[in-house]
C-alpha cells in the first residue's frame, strides 16, 4: 500500500530532475562515441604492433578475474532464491493438503463414528425393508429465521399464519421444529435492538388461531434475535417464557415414540446468557456444563433408532471447549439448523458434513425467501427436501435415498438395496393426479398411492448396485401444477459425493478462531512494522521501497506521531473499545478479547471480526496516509502545492477520496455506537469516537506542522 502511495509522491521528484538529467544525458551522448572511437583505434594500434613483433595477441587476464567473482555471487543468490521457492512450494503444498483434507466431506469410515442403529441388524441385513405399504415411516417440518416484526414486511405476518393453518393441514407433520429467531426485535431504523411485546403476542396469536398445536408437536427454540437486550432468563423482558410454544429455556432432549421405534430430538441451545444487543450475539457460546449436559444427552439418544440434533447456531457460529460441539453430536445422522438466511443469496443451499459424518443442513429463512424443509425418517433412513411456502405440490423421494447425504456410520443403507419398492412423498392442496417416474432417463411407469401421501413403484435394486444413478420424478395435481424432483442415487458401498469446498468452508471452520488468528497477525503487524523502523537505520534511495521505508521511519521516529499510532493500535488490542449500557439498564465494556456486561463475561469471537475489519480498513490505512502525506512535506510540498504538480493530480486526488472514505466510514461506526449502545458508549469510546478525533488532528499536524527533515543516517557521521 505504502508503494502505491509513493509512486505518486515520486512524481515531483522525478519532475523535479527532469531537466537537469535531459542535460547531462544529452552530453553524454555526446561524449561517449568519442571516447569510444579513441579507444577502439588505440587498441587495434596496440595490437598490430604486437603482431609484428611476433607476440601472442592476448586478453587481459585481469578481466576475467574481476567477473568471476560477480558470476559466483550470482549464482549463490540464484541459488538461494531457488531453495526458498522450494521451500515456499512444499509449505503450500502442506497447507493445500491440510485444507484439502479438513473439508474433504465424502464418507470416510476410518474417521467416522461406527454407531449401528438400534434394530439395523448390522446396516440394514435385516427386515423391515422398505416396501409397498405406508409403513415404518414418519415426517416432519422444519422453519428457521421466521423474524416476526412491528416494523418491516408486512405480508410476514399473515404468510406464516397460512402456512400454519394450511401448510400444515396439507402436510400433517408428526412434529414442527421452529429453529430459532421467532422474532426480530429490532427498532425501526434496523440498527438498534429491543425485545418488542407486541412481536411475541402475535407470534402467539399465531399459533391459537390457526390451532397448529392441536394438529402437531410444535417444538420452537431461541435464536440469537430472541435473547437480544436480555439480562437473564428470568428478567420480564424474556417473552420466550411467555408467549413460545415450547417454553423450555436451554438444551433438552425429547424423544418421539412411535410404534416402529423411538428417535430422539436433542436441542443444542448456544443462545447467549445474559444477551447483549446486537451484534455481539451473533456468535453462540457453549461452556463445560452446557457440553456435559448435551453429552449425557448423546448417551441417552444411542437407545433410541435415531437421533437428530437441531439448534439455530451452525456449528461454525457455535465457541465451545473441545473437543467441541460437531464431536458431541457425532453419533447423530443429521444437524438441523439456520442463522446464515443463505448468506444474502450468495449460499441458497448450505449442506456439509462433519468429519465424524454427520451431516449440517442449514435452512434458508423464511423472513425473506419463505422457505421451510419436509424431512422424513422412512425405515430410518433420513431425507429431506428444502420448499418454498405455497409452491405445489412438494415432492420427497425417499427411497432411494439421495447419494450426497447417505450416513453409512448411523444409517441401516443395505435396506436401500433390499427395498422391494420406490418410495415417494407427494403433498398439494389439490389431489395428485400422477407421479411419473424414471431413472437414469427411462420411464419405470407411474406410482400408486400406498395410502396417506405415499407413492410406491415397485423395482429391482439389482439392476443398479454399482455406479451413480439419477432417479427423476415428475408429480402434478389436479389444479394443473407440476413439480420435478430429480437426485442422485447408489447402492455401491463408499461411494457418496462430497460437497462444495465453500459449503464446508462455511458450516465446519470455526470463524472465531480463525478471526482470533487474522486479528492476532494484523495487530503484529502494524506495531511490529511502527516499533521496527523506530530503531532502525533505514538508507535512503530513489525507489518506491525505499522511500515507503523511508517515511515508516520517518513517522516512527516523530514521537507524536509514533506514540499516538502505537497507543491507538494497543488500544485496539488490548484496551476497552467502548463502555456503556450493553444491555439496557446494566453497563459494561467492550474488549476485542469479550464483553463483560453486569458480572459476567462472554468470550470474544465476533469481536475479532470486527477488530481486523477495524484496523485493516482504518487503522493500517491512516498509518500509510500519515506516511504519504509526511513524505511530500519532507520534499518541501504543502496540503495545496502537491495538487499542482502535473502527471500526479488524478492519483494525488484519489488517495485523499479513498482516506475521506474511510473517515466516512469511521463516522458511521460512531453513529451505529450511539443508536445502539447510547450517549455514555459514544463518549467513552477509544477505538470509535476518540480514534476519529485522533485521526483528524494527526492529518491536520502532519499537513499544517513544521516540515519534518528527511535524515539519512547513513550518512550522518562526520569525521573526527
């Protein structure tokens, strides 16, 4: 950045040469034939005279002494280039293979946990096997992210009340897992947080009048929105207690009986006590006690057929001691979860698996997508298809299950290849008229109703037990809709795709960590480079290197610049970034490390994001502006001048934009401060409103103060 910045300072320099080089150029171009010609012939005179004395014309040796020095100096520097790209190369290769490895999600048995469900018979040997009647299966609904507000969309609302009252009359769940984030607790401009009454009462309301909890188990959880501004779970903000289905504070475990088997429903809770506002609440924190009880909850669930964990942190979103939360619930078959809402539209499908092989699936949201999963468990086999509300009809294949998310550690999949009939879930307002089928592009003919909506076609598994097969399903109703479902299938033992290398990224690197890292070696960096060129003799020279050290020297070695630069980077380090109310009514303080708030103390994670986005979008750019801006004083340029130079009036106007910018965007920070967290915040705010203060008085000083001297110490000695 520093380089980029003196190219446009080196443009008066040079400018400033141009002339006087022109002249000494222009004679010695004049000279140098001269001489050339005059030693040309005098040495060929040398030489004929030689010859006719009859000596040996010879090459001095002296000169080939002088190169052979200069050529061994090469060849050790290119020596040593060589061996540092090899080293480089095979540490790159080592990361790649590391990373490779880490989110390599195809099923690896070696690694993966070998629970053999209860009643398998050893993976799926032994009856029941899928076959024509509607039996040994049951379904379910999960809806994430619901954001019920007083303030934004209004057709929210009477959306989720339909798809309460009509979606599920349709559909007939056994149970509805609402995961998290019932409503949205924001104030109306979006940047502040607040539990609003009248949000949860229609949540309610929501739920008496359409009568869902008469028709199935509704089972709802927080979400970080719901424990916004909460002091504790007793305090009468906490309308979850009041107004939630559920009303369960906390991780539990229900187990859902049926009479083919039981399947455990365990609920990971990471949502923060106390709540903060936002948005240092979009982490979840799980400590020791918490873990012990969701490990008991694990023992307990191997007696059951299944077991399905479900929360509203992804995992990567979740701090937990190790060995974590993704090897807790490693015997579960699947994860279910949401709080991404598909990352704006860029992830509309974020599927993983865990290195134990238990499967993530994050649901997009219904705020703004209205989405929502039917997932069944059909002789403990567990597919799911992600829908949006009122698309007809909605189609689940679930047997053979999709290849992508087969569990061969938990699931009983030799079933699959002993199953005797294709077995599909078709659900429409309006009664199916035809469930077409084919695989691997010819029609097998049309399925019949088993009963319920339950569409069977008898086959023959044999035909299919080594390869990837796509079976496709073509289901319409009698209102003229139609829907395509069409996925991949194997009966071939380990053959299971994997997922998309940034689906992993996202759902299985713990961010936190990764943040605590980044922010680490970003604080490193910008004190260790003002501390080293303090102390260090810097040469001076016409290049861009150069003269960026030069200016990091020269900004480290003026005490008010250097102090305040190293203060304000420790301060974001180490110091507090703000003090005020967090929660209302209950004060605390903002560290990079975690927020203590009234006693208790969460640990940073969304902190460290917030600190690296801080000083490489502030703090490292206002050291290189300091920089750049001393630098053009050094050479006798004042705030007004520098813009006259010609050839670098563009690039000089740029940088003060992309600096304004910045400023603007510290501004905005301020302004974010104090809508969210109040006066007090705004005015004891180091890293905030005094850095901004900071900043605009060391560019006024460097630009209006005395012109610092450029020292070349170097060259400082003088002879005694």
């Amino acid at each position: 950045m520093l380089q980029c910045l003196f190219f446009s300072a080196d443009c008066s320099s040079s400018s400033a040469c141009e002339s006087s080089a022109s002249r000494s150029d222009g004679e010695t171009s004049m000279r140098e034939p001269v001489e050339i010609s005059l030693r040309s012939w005098r040495f060929i005179g040398q030489a004929l005279e030689r010859n006719h004395h009859g000596e040996a014309l010879q090459t001095p040796s002296h000169s080939m002494e002088e190169t052979d020095p200069a050529r061994r100096i090469c060849e050790g520097r290119m020596l040593k280039l060589f061996g540092a790209l090899v080293l480089l190369g095979l540490a790159l290769a080592c990361i790649a293979s590391w990373v490779l490895d880490s989110y390599d999600t195809a099923w690896h048995p070696k690694r993966s946990v070998q629970h053999p469900t209860v009643g398998d018979g050893g993976g799926g040997r032994s009856p029941p096997f899928p076959s024509g009647e509607l039996a040994n299966i049951f379904w379910f609904i999960q809806v994430s992210d619901i954001h019920i507000s007083r303030f934004h969309d209004p057709r929210r609302i009477p959306d989720f009340e339909k798809f309460c009252t009509d979606t599920i009359k349709v559909i007939q769940p056994d149970l509805v897992l609402a995961t998290g984030d019932l409503t949205d607790a924001k104030t109306e401009s979006k940047v502040g947080s607040l539990q609003h009454e009248v949000e949860w009462q229609a949540y309610h309301n929501i739920l008496k009048r359409s009568r869902v909890m008469e028709r199935t188990r509704w089972i709802d959880i927080r979400g970080n929105h719901d424990a916004f501004n909460i002091i504790s779970l007793d305090s009468i903000n906490n309308y979850y207690r009041k107004y939630s289905a559920n009303q369960k504070v906390g991780s539990f475990h229900y187990v859902h009986k049926k009479p083919f088997g039981n399947y455990s429903f365990v609920c990971a809770d990471a949502t923060l006590n106390p709540g903060p506002k936002r948005p240092y609440n979009f982490f979840g924190i799980l400590n020791q006690t918490q873990m012990d009880l969701l490990d008991t909850f694990r023992v307990e669930s191997l007696k059951s057929n299944q077991s399905i964990w479900f929360g509203h942190y992804t995992t990567s979103t979740v701090v937990s001691p190790a060995p974590g939360l993704r090897d807790v619930m490693r015997s579960a078959v699947a994860y279910l979860c949401g709080h991404l809402h598909t990352l704006g539209g860029l992830m509309p499908v974020l599927h993983s698996r865990h290195p134990q092989g238990t499967l993530e699936l994050e649901l997009g949201d219904w705020m703004d997508n209205r989405r929502y999963r039917v997932l069944a468990l059909d002789h403990d086999l567990l597919s799911f298809s992600d829908l949006r509300f009122e698309q007809w009809p909605a189609v689940l294949i679930t047997n053979p299950k999709d290849a992508q998310y087969l569990h061969p550690g938990v699931e009983p999949l030799g079933r699959i290849r002993r199953s005797t009939h294709i077995r599909i879930l078709a659900f429409s307002e309006a009664p199916i008229t035809a469930v077409q089928l084919s695989v691997d592009g010819k029609p097998l003919g049309n399925c019949h109703s088993a009963g319920g909506p339950l569409y069977v076609l008898l086959w023959d598994p044999s035909r299919y037990l080594t390869g990837l097969h796509t079976i496709r399903v073509n289901v319409k109703d009698s209102a003229g809709r139609a829907s395509v479902r069409e996925q991949h299938f194997t009966l071939q033992d380990e053959l299971t795709p994997s997922f998309g290398f940034a689906q992993s990224f996202v759902l299985l690197t713990d961010h936190y960590i990764l943040a605590r890292v980044a922010f680490v070696l970003t604080i490193v960096l910008n004190v260790g480079l003002l501390m080293a060129f303090r102390f260090l003799q810097v040469p001076s020279g016409r290049g861009l290197t150069s003269q960026a050290c030069m200016s990091l020297h020269l900004v480290s070695t003026m005490d008010s610049f250097y102090y305040s630069l190293l203060l304000f980077n420790l301060c974001t380090a180490l110091g507090p970034w703000f003090v005020g109310e967090l929660i209302d009514g209950h004060s605390g303080a903002c560290f990079a490390f975690g927020v203590f708030v009234d006693g208790h103390f969460l640990e940073g994670s969304l902190t460290y994001v917030i600190g690296v986005v801080q000083l490489l979008f502030f703090n490292m750019p206002l050291t290189c502006y300091l920089c750049w801006s001393l630098h053009h004083r050094c050479r006798g340029n004042t705030f007004r001048s520098h813009f006259l130079r010609p050839g670098c009036r563009l690039r000089t106007l740029a940088i003060h934009l992309i600096m304004l910018l910045l400023l603007t965007w510290q501004v905005h920070s301020c302004f974010f401060l104090l809508q969210t967290y109040g006066l007090i915040a705004f005015f004891l705010s180091p890293v905030r409103t005094w850095a901004l203060g900071l900043s605009l008085l060391l560019i006024y000083r460097a630009w209006t103060g005395p012109a610092p001297p450029l020292r070349d110490k170097s060259k400082s000695a003088t002879p005694s």
